[in-house]
C-alpha cells in the first residue's frame, strides 16, 4: 500500500537523520539532518491527519528553531576540533542504556491495550483547534503567550549588548575573559 | 476528525478565584513597563512595583483562602486548600527575594544591567510556582513547570559577564530541558494509557482498570523524572550543586525554596490525585481528611521511600565535604528534600500536614541562612566557611541570628525545624515505617556536623577582630526571618491550624 | 500488516532514544541542544498518534503547546551558549570546569 510506504519513508528519513544529528562529527552537518528530522516528522504529523500540527512543525521548528540553532552554529564559529570528540568512551555504557531502554519501552509498547478507536476520517483539525483556544483552553493558550515573553526577555537580558567594549570581547582574545565576579 | 467535546469554556468571573495569581501577572508586567521609564543606578521603580504586587498578591491570598475544591478555567486549575497554602507561600517567597535583592551587590551592584526586569521575573516566577500548585491538568502541569525552568534559566544566568554564573545557567538548562523532555514523553504515554489529561479524569479511568498497571508505572516513574528534577531528588539532582553555587546568591535563595517548594505541591497534587482514591480509605483517627487508597502500582511508596532514603543520605554525605557555603547548602537542601519525601509517601492527611508545615519552616531558615551568605558576600567577598572566622566578635548578633538558622535546619530545639521534623517523624512512626525514621535520624545527626562547622567558624576560629557592620535592609530582613524562626519553635499552633485547614480542603484526599 | 498505532509509539521510541543517548554522550552543548529537540519531538509524535487513535483533540493542543515551549527553551538555551562561548571561547561541556569541587 502506498500509505505504508509513505510512513516507513517518513519513518526512515526521520530516525536515520536523527541519528546522523546525534553521531555526527560535524556540527554543521548535525544541524543540517536536524532539518530533514524535522521534514520526516511533520510528514508523520501528516499522515496522522494533522494538518495543523504538520504545518506549525515546519513554520516552528524548522522556521524558527533550526534557523536559531543554524544561527548559533555560525556564529560560535566552532574550530574544527570544537565538535569535539565523539565521546566514544562513552558510546558503549549509553548505547547499552538506550537498547535496554528500547527493549522495555518496546514490551510496554507491544504489551498494552491501549484504548484506541478505529481512526476516523481525516477531517481537518484547524478550525476546531482554533476553537478550542479560545474556548477550553484559553487559559494554556494565555499562559504559553507569557512562557514566550518571559523566554524573549531572557534572551535579551543574556545576550542584549548595552556596553561592547566592554564584554564582548571579540578582539580575537581567545583566552577566557570571565571576570570573577567578588565584587 | 475529533467528537465535539463538551464545553465548559473558561469565564471571565472564574479570575474571581484567582486573583492572587492574576495580581502577579499584572505586577510582572507592569514592573517590565516601569522598567523602560527606570533612569539612574537602581531601579526604585519596578522594585517597589514588583515588591507591592507580591505583598498585594500575599494579602489577596491570606484574605481569600478557598474553602472547598473549585474547578476553574475550564476544569484545567483547581483552587483548594492545597493551593490555598501555597499561594500564600510563593508571594511571600518572592518578596523576602526581592527585598534582599535591592541591597545585595551581587544584582545591584554597578556592572549589573536589567535589574528592572530581574524584578519583574521574580514576580512571574512566583506565579508560575502557584499554577504549579493548582494545576489540574497535564497540559498546566507541563506549562507551569516550563514557565518557572524558564525563568529560573534566565536569573541563574543573570550575571551575564560571570563564568560561574553563566556556566550555572548553561547547565541548568541542559539538564532542564532534558528533564522535561523525559516527562513530555511520560505525559504523552499517559495520555495514552487512560485517554485523559485531566488528574481526576485520569483517576477515573486508572479506577475503571483501563490501564496497565507496568506501563503505568513505566510513565510514571519518567513523569518522576521531570518533577524529581525540580525538587532536585537524588538521581535527577545533578544540577543542582552547580546551579546553586554559580547563580547570584539571592537567586539561590530563591531556587532553594520556591521551585522545590511549588514541584513537591505539583507532586502531591499529581499523585494523590491520580493514583489515589479518596473516601474508601481508612480515616486515620482525629485527622482532618480521610486517607488515601492506592490506586495502580501498590509499590510505589516503596520506591518513592528508596529515593527518599537515597536523597537524604547522599545529600548528607556529600555536603559533609564542601568548603563553600552555597554549594553546602545545596547539598543540604538535597537532604531535605529526602525528608519531606519521608512525608510524602506516608499518604496520609497527616503527612501532608507535616509536609506542608516543614515546607513552611524551611523556606524561613533556609532563606535567612541564605540571606546570611548574602550579607556577609556584600562585606566579605566570599562565601567559604573560612571568611567567617571570628564572626562571633565581628558582628556578634549576625552570627547568633546565623546560630538560630543553623539549630532550626539541624532540627534541634527551641527551634521550627525541630517542631517540622518532630511532626514529620512522627507520622512515618505512626505508620510504622521504623527503618525509615532511623534513617532518618541518622541523618540529622550527620547533617549536625556540617552545620556545625559553620558554627565553629564563627565563634572558635579566630579571625579579624575589625567590627562588620551590614546593609541595614539586611539586618532588618534578617531579625525578620530569625524571629520566626524561634517562635515557631516554642508556639506553632496557629501554623498548625492554618496547615491543618489547608490539607483539609485538598481536593486530592477528598477533602 | 497495516500501519498502526503500535509503528508510530516504536518510531517515536526510536527518536526518544537516539535523543537521550546524543545527551548522554556528546559534549558539544549545541548537539546536547539539538538531541534535547529529538527528545521534545518523539513525545510530540506520541501525542499526535494517541489523539489520532483516541479521536482526541487535547493531544494536539499538547503539541502545539509543546512546540511554543520548545521554541522558547531553545531560544534561552542557545543565548547562554552564545554567552558562554563569548566569555570562553568553546561550547563543550568538558571545559565547564569553573564550578567543579
């Protein structure tokens, strides 16, 4: 069937991109798999019969939060060995942890009834969604707008530059330049 | 795609039962508009703004403490005596914060920018921890929770030209958000479980046996995951040294009782709530509201009994180890939060109170202990126990108000903190938990002897003989905190009493 | 066998996973940040496949309030990096050394 060919496609893009974002060596190549992770998970929103949430994941995270990553990226201008290593002394103690974790996640998975219905038709979610904010949910809808000023108002008290000479510090002086503060 | 739920959309005279929270959103953004008009080196400003709105917010909460359970904004919060409590907390929190703030020269001091919005977070903070509180939903509890990470990432962070202060903050966000990330994925196999996202909804279906009990204990315990980071219980406490000792000392104050304080009320409203069934149970003689009846996973105190005893332990342990005063009390306050849990998992009416009391008590000590550090790093520089050598004849009353916190947070007599572990011990006896209580006074009698140093510091290590003299604002927040402290120790009833009426008019336990 | 629930919760679990290992064992902070958005993204997709299968809206409330709250911790998250990297010169966690016992 062509939908289970579209789902294990979706399904392929978006767990092999993850992994190439998580294992990779360049950091300029991890953000940009980020991206198809995150093209392969709206198109799973999309057989879902999300529309709404497809649409919002591609204007959000890749609009939004991947443009902000790739931003940072760019402008922390990582050498070459700044990735760092791959921590690969680490890679066997966490690979183990996560297929242990996979195995009982699976049974848990596997195991349950859940309570599911048979899918109804894919209707589309906009209009009801919509509704819904303004109605029950008004409140999260309210709240999240307050969670999202306070985010802007720390990211300008962080970065916001008041006085460039004095912190930036962007004459290429490569040593650390944090002030003890003792004041 | 979706059935037509029915509406019970939210109105606005639901914010009649809100008003302390609603005073604190208007305070935060009035103090952030005040903050544009601010000149001049302090910002007098959104500091009395913020400072009234809280003091405003605490009055409308004392004023108005609810009488029963009330649903509002579309069932997703629920106003009850358990909200009622913490609602007078949280102002009271954010405005001992903002009070130490204004002299401390950590925030104000000259090379510190947006000190107006410093204070206009405190105010958001202290609302998102009372929608903690009252959240009835998971949708509340993962937005509540978000909104006082956020914001406690940007005040960590606040002293943006430090290392220690920004390096605190990268890392609190790092472990932040993989917390949440870890509950998100719990709250959406919940979800998935029972098809609900209210707590009493969730209830109802985990009643009607519609779960499975394995994979209800495997979300669970990753939903445990992303509130035992926010009281900062032992394997999710990793942050929490660093984070402590890095960010500015006020905020630390503030981290040490407000987000701990606000993730044990979500705590509790969230497991009694959903995995306890009110009434059936056997109503323990004399107490206010009957006890609860497991519902689900029966083993799960057990396991919330070994976080508990890990929690205290390590946190004991390690602060036997440490030279600084802040990282100390971190660690310090990791034990504590191994004794609340004690209360915590006796479910009962009666650990609750105790809970709720110690809560109470300890945001006192804690925050003077803390506001301790604050003077003396304003004078001194510094915060090893080491700068305190000779305090006894430098600043005589600062060291014995310090004596009083150190006793209290010990648990020794006359002190609160001996009258919050005395109810709290005397629950987990009662209960017969008698290998825990023996931890735990195991544990006190450890965590004597860090307290202790700091002690010995200040009246048997000589040091400078040059009398200190502290901010005035300091002294008076100090006589403030310490007062308290020693009363609550030899007459706590009316605290009690105020205690009692809250657990009595939880919702969770049917009240 | 046809696509079912059951495929959505084990790809989701595969995200999740692959997110928490990336967390666990790099230490280029900006790759911690973007496993942190895998994480995020493997339990939205959980919701969304509950709502689908439950005919229930509130997951994808869930998931629009998730993406809001993720846009805003990423843009904290990556300010303190920009910061730290200012102040230091390196965003890998095994440098973050100021505040170690």
């Amino acid at each position: 069937m062509s939908g289970d060919l579209a789902f294990y496609g979706f399904a392929a893009l978006t767990v092999l991109s993850a992994f190439y974002v998580v294992f990779s060596r360049n950091i300029v190549h991890a953000g940009f798999s980020l991206l198809f992770t995150l093209f392969g998970v709206a198109g799973l929103y999309a057989m879902l019969a999300a529309d709404f949430l497809a649409a919002t994941q591609v204007i959000v995270y890749i609009g939004g939060v991947l443009v902000l990553i790739l931003f940072t990226v760019m402008m922390t201008r990582i050498p070459r060995r700044g990735a760092g290593g791959r921590g690969l002394d680490r890679f066997v103690p966490a690979g183990v942890f996560a297929l242990l974790l996979f195995a009982l996640l699976y049974k848990v998975i596997t195991g349950t009834p859940w309570a599911e219905k048979a899918p109804v038709s894919a209707d589309p979610t906009t209009a009801r969604l919509g509704a819904s904010f303004l109605t029950d949910f008004v409140f999260p809808f309210e709240f999240v707008s307050l969670i999202l000023l306070a985010a802007m108002i720390g990211a300008a008290i962080l970065i916001r530059d008041r006085r460039p000479a004095a912190d930036d510090g962007a004459g290429g002086a490569a040593a650390p330049t944090g002030e003890e503060e003792r004041s | 795609m979706f059935e037509t739920l029915a509406l019970n959309a939210p109105s606005w005279s639901d914010l009649r039962h809100f008003v302390p929270e609603t005073v604190l959103v208007v305070t935060f953004l009035l103090a952030l508009m005040a903050d544009l008009f601010a000149r001049g080196r302090r910002p007098a400003g959104p500091f009395a703004l913020a400072l009234g709105g809280c003091l405003v917010a605490l009055a409308a909460a004392v004023s108005s403490l609810p009488a029963g359970p009330r649903s509002i904004l579309g069932d997703l919060v629920v106003v009850d005596g358990l909200a009622g409590f913490f609602r007078v907390l949280f102002p009271l929190i954010g405005a001992i914060t903002i009070l130490f703030s204004w002299a401390s020269g950590e925030i104000m001091g000259p090379r510190r920018e947006h000190k107006g919005e410093f204070y206009a977070l405190v105010a958001l903070m202290a609302f998102g921890m009372c929608v903690m509180a009252s959240a009835a939903d998971l949708i509340m509890l993962y937005l509540s929770v978000e909104l006082v990470s956020l914001t406690s990432y940007v005040m960590a962070g606040y002293m943006r030209t430090s290392l220690r202060s920004t390096e605190a903050s990268l890392k609190y966000v790092i472990f932040g958000s993989v917390s949440s990330g870890v509950m998100l994925y719990g709250l959406s196999l919940l979800f998935g479980l029972t098809g609900e996202t209210t707590f009493v909804e969730i209830r109802a279906a985990l009643l009607a046996g519609r779960a499975d009990n394995f994979a209800l204990l495997v979300a669970m315990v990753f939903v445990l995951a992303g509130l035992g980071y926010k009281i900062a219980a032992v394997p999710f406490h990793f942050w929490c040294p660093d984070v402590y000792e890095g960010a500015p000392t006020p905020v630390t104050a503030l981290f040490s009782v407000g987000p701990k304080a606000a993730g044990f009320a979500l705590m509790i409203r969230f497991f009694y709530t959903t995995l306890l069934s009110p009434g059936g149970g056997q109503a323990a003689a004399g107490a206010a509201a009957p006890d609860g009846v497991i519902v689900g996973p029966a083993d799960w105190p057990l396991l919330i009994a070994i976080l508990s005893v890990v929690t205290m332990t390590y946190g004991n342990l390690v602060a036997l180890r440490q030279t600084n005063v802040k990282r100390l009390l971190a660690y310090s306050s990791i034990a504590h939060v191994g004794y609340l849990l004690m209360g915590f998992l006796m479910l009962t009416a009666a650990g609750l109170e105790a809970i709720l009391f110690y809560l109470l008590v300890y945001a006192i000590m804690n925050l003077g202990a803390f506001l301790f550090v604050i003077a003396l790093n304003n004078r001194l520089g510094g915060e090893e126990i080491s700068d305190y050598a000779g305090l006894s004849t430098r600043a005589p009353w600062v060291a014995l108000m310090m004596m009083v916190f150190l006793l209290s947070l010990t648990g020794l007599p006359p002190t609160a903190g001996f009258i919050g572990k005395m109810y709290l011990f005397a629950e987990v006896i009662n209960r017969h938990w008698f290998w825990l209580a023996v931890v735990g006074a195991l544990n006190s009698v450890v965590s004597l002897f860090y307290y202790m140093k700091i002690a010995k510091a200040m009246y048997f290590t000589p040091g400078e003989r040059a009398p200190l003299r502290l901010e005035p604002l300091h002294t008076a927040v100090l006589i403030l905190l310490a007062a308290p402290t020693l009363a609550l120790g030899v007459y706590w009833t009316p605290f009690k009493n105020f205690v009692d009426r809250a657990v009595a008019g939880f919702a969770g336990l049917g009240g | 066998m046809t696509i079912g629930l059951t495929h959505y919760l084990v790809l989701a679990t595969a995200v999740f996973l692959t997110g928490l290992s990336g967390v666990l064992v790099r230490r280029n902070s900006l790759i911690v940040l973007m496993s942190i958005e895998l994480m995020l993204c493997a339990g939205n997709i959980v919701f969304a496949a509950f709502s689908r299968w439950l005919g229930d809206a509130s997951g994808h409330v869930f998931v629009l309030m998730s993406f809001a709250v993720a846009a805003a911790e990423a843009a904290i998250g990556l300010a303190i990096l920009v910061e730290i990297h200012r102040l230091r010169r390196s965003v890998n966690l095994d440098d973050l050394k100021t505040l170690t016992e």
